[in-house]
C-alpha cells in the first residue's frame, strides 16, 4: 500500500497545506483511535507539542478526533517529543502523540505516534492507521465520547524522570553551561533539569513566541551559542532542536562536537564498566568513518542503517544494542528511553566531563575525523541514477576509495534532490570524487 501521509518519522508537512490541516489531524486521531481501541478498558491517549503557533489547532483536532471514537484524552503542553514516549508508559495510555515538526521552521508541523510501550509505531501499524484514514469514522454514542482533560505536573515528572539517568553521587557544581532550547518543547524541561543538578545555567532559546522555534538558535543554528560559549567562558554548551530528540555539543573553545563524537563518548564509557550492550553502536550511513576506526581500536563494531533514527532504533532492538543515533545529534540511549533524547545525551555528557576533569574539548575529541564531504545535486525528473553514465562513475569512485573511504549516494525522501557524501583520508580526492559524480548526475538529469 502507497502511503500518502506517513512519511519516515510519522505526518509532516506545511501547516494550513497539504496533509497538514485540522481536517487531517482530526480525521488521524479518529483512525489512531479506532486502532487502538483494544479491550474493554477506558481508553486514552496523551498528547503533547512543542511551541508552534499551529500547536494549538493540531492539538485541538486530535482531541475532536480522539474522543469522537471514544477515548479520553491527556494533554500535556509544551514537553519535548521524548517526554510524551515516556508519559505514554507511565500513564498506562494506549497511544502518545507528539505534535512537532522538530527542527523545521515554524510555518511546517507535524504528527509522531507512539505505541503504549512508547516505541514509535511499527510500519504495520502506520499502515493500518493509513488505511483507516481514506474510510468514514464510526462516531461513538453520545454517553461515549471521551474526556479532556489538562495535567500541570508533566514537566515535573520528565525533570525527575531523566535526572534519573545520572548517578546520584553527580553534581554539576563547578560546571557553567550554556543551554539553547531553539525556543522550542524543551525551553523550561532542559535548563531546569541542569540547573537541579548543581550548574551554573545560562540560557538561550527560551522565549517561545509561536513563530520563532528554531530561528537563528537550536541545533540547526549554532552560531548563538557558539558565541555564547566564548562570552560567557562557559564549560561547555547544549544545544537541542525543536522538539529537543537531538544534540548538539560546543567545547569551551566554541568548537561543534557532532553526534558521532557524542556516541563515541558515550559508547566508550560504558565499555569501560562493561554495560554496553551489542558489542558496539548503531549509527547510520552517513556517520564518519572515523567513528567506526575509533570503536574498531577497541575491538567494538559500528553497525551502519539507513538514515533516519527510526531505522537505528530497529536495529538497536534487533541486536539488543544500547547505544545509536545519528551524526546529526540523534541520540538513543536504550537504558533511559525508548526514543532519541536529546537532554538525557545531555547529562551523560555533563557527567562525563564532571568524572573525567578534562575539559571539553579534550573529552569530547574521541577520534580524529576523516575528511567528508556532502553536495546535493537538484534534478527536474526521472532517476537520474539509473543513468549508464552515473552507474559507471560510481563504479569508477568506488574503486578509486576502495580501502581508503566510502561512497554514499542516495535520492533524498522528501525532494527531488540526489545525495552525494564521500569521505576518505585524502580531502582533495574526496572533493574531486563528489564532484565528478554530481556532475554526472547533472549531465543524466
């Protein structure tokens, strides 16, 4: 079956446009609904949203759409989409849903799910949810119809719940850290959390306005608190997306720590107590390859997937893995959550830095990375990739960085657009590889 609204992390698109309306938002709570009416329990569903200014429409959709098919309806506010994973187990709730679409700008929205054991929904159920989509809902009598109803202490319980991942003998007390929440879900979860902890907090990104998420901070827009970092003379700075699921890290020098050296970090520590899981870490295709070196040196593996956290986080399950994410700050910690968590990343990090004394630029400075580089090349139409001409200069590339690099090319899921990434040891043969196969492309599209 085609999907027409589920894309690779749940419902996206421009608000008031396309897929992304009220009408479609509440026709997506009757058929979620519908599939999880399971039982003869009373039925709920906990819904949360960052700070768009459309948040409030989606999320008054789904509560039409929910409780017409009979089920009860817990609304949290503003929480990252983590938050809502976790609430969803704790609450005992059939469904979570988290209206947010992360790191985009504020005019674009979306719909992520969550199973009632807080994993994002499995192609199978996206599916069946897809097919209840294009079918009349069955409205529930009038003594049916589900309740609404507000809770004021959700924050509270996600500050308490990812403190919980720190050992109790950690203080952040000599540590000043500068925290941009891209005026995003996180803006009041993250720097609590970190300040509860003993640090000195300086914060950027907390004054949502409903059309600011995202704009000029966040983990997308580092300049801020890079900036930050430097005036301040902070330690270190954080620096999460829109619904705060990724991570970004600045030393003390300004300098970005991407999510490949965040991973190392983390995956290292935990070898090192023997509680890392798997034997190694689940990553993406586009993680460096000097990652994989980095693990490989301590005799752990680095399994590649698909981009997109989702297909991490099936593999992590797969193999019992603890550890994944993406380069992108993506980061899945399995022993604290059941989804990326980008504040929880957070505080492994800050503890790190605590037990080891270095500064951060030393401690997060785990492998040296190899040159990559990373062109997208627009194209009209058809696939330009089947080109004989392209097939044959890829074979040519391949072979040219077979046992020095890699290649990976792929069509992009949400714009005609064709991805070319290389990374070897020499940076100019990498440029020159990426830039006879862009052209070649060009030349086929």
């Amino acid at each position: 079956m085609a999907r027409k609204f589920f894309g690779t992390d749940g419902i996206r698109g421009r608000t008031n446009d396309g897929v992304m309306t009220a009408a479609t938002a509440m026709r997506v709570g009757q058929a979620a609904g519908r599939h999880f009416l399971r039982g003869d329990h009373r039925h709920r569903v906990v819904i949360g949203k960052d700070t768009r200014l459309s948040g409030y429409m989606m999320e008054s959709a789904l509560v039409a759409g929910f409780t017409s098919v009979g089920m009860d309806v817990i609304m949290t506010g503003p929480l990252p989409t983590p938050a809502i994973a976790l609430l969803t187990r704790e609450m005992r709730a059939d469904l979570g849903v988290m209206i947010s679409a992360s790191h985009n700008p504020f005019e674009d929205n979306g719909i992520k799910l969550f199973g009632p054991d807080g994993f994002k929904l499995s192609d199978e159920d996206e599916l069946a949810i897809e097919a209840l989509l294009e079918s009349e809902p069955p409205l529930v009598a009038a003594p049916l119809i589900g309740r609404a109803r507000r809770i004021e202490d959700a924050r509270g319980r996600y500050i308490h719940a990812v403190k919980q991942s720190v050992s109790n003998e950690i203080r952040f007390d000599d540590l000043k850290v500068v925290v941009d929440c891209a005026h995003g879900a996180a803006y009041q979860v993250t720097p609590s959390a970190i300040w509860e902890l003993g640090a000195d907090v300086v914060t950027l990104g907390v004054e949502p306005d409903g059309t600011n998420i995202n704009d000029g901070v966040g983990s997308t827009s580092l300049e801020a608190v890079r900036a930050a970092v430097v005036r301040e003379n902070a330690d270190i700075g954080i620096a999460l997306d829109g619904d705060a699921d990724r991570l970004i890290v600045i030393d003390e020098r300004g300098r970005t720590v991407d999510g490949d050296q965040i991973m190392a970090l983390i995956a290292t520590r935990l070898a090192h107590r023997q509680a890392l899981r798997g034997g190694g870490v689940v990553a993406t295709v586009m993680s460096n390859l000097g990652l994989e070196r980095c693990l490989a040196d301590q005799d752990l593996t680095l399994e590649r997937t698909k981009v997109g956290d989702r297909h991490v986080l099936e593999r992590m399950r797969q193999g019992g893995f603890n550890v994944g994410g993406e380069q992108s700050g993506h980061m899945i910690l399995l022993d604290h959550g059941t989804t990326g968590d980008g504040t929880v990343a957070a505080l492994q990090v800050l503890a790190s830095l605590v037990r080891s004394g270095k500064p951060a630029s030393e401690l997060l400075h785990q492998f040296e990375p190899v040159p990559q580089l990373l062109k997208n090349v627009r194209y009209s139409g058809g696939t330009p990739l089947d080109a004989a001409s392209v097939k044959a200069c890829i074979a040519d590339a391949e072979a040219e960085l077979a046992g020095k690099g890699r290649l990976v090319i792929r069509p992009s899921g949400t714009e005609p657009v064709i991805r070319v990434m290389a990374e070897g040891d020499d940076a100019a043969q990498v440029e020159q590889v990426v830039d006879r196969i862009c052209a070649a492309v060009q030349d086929a599209a």
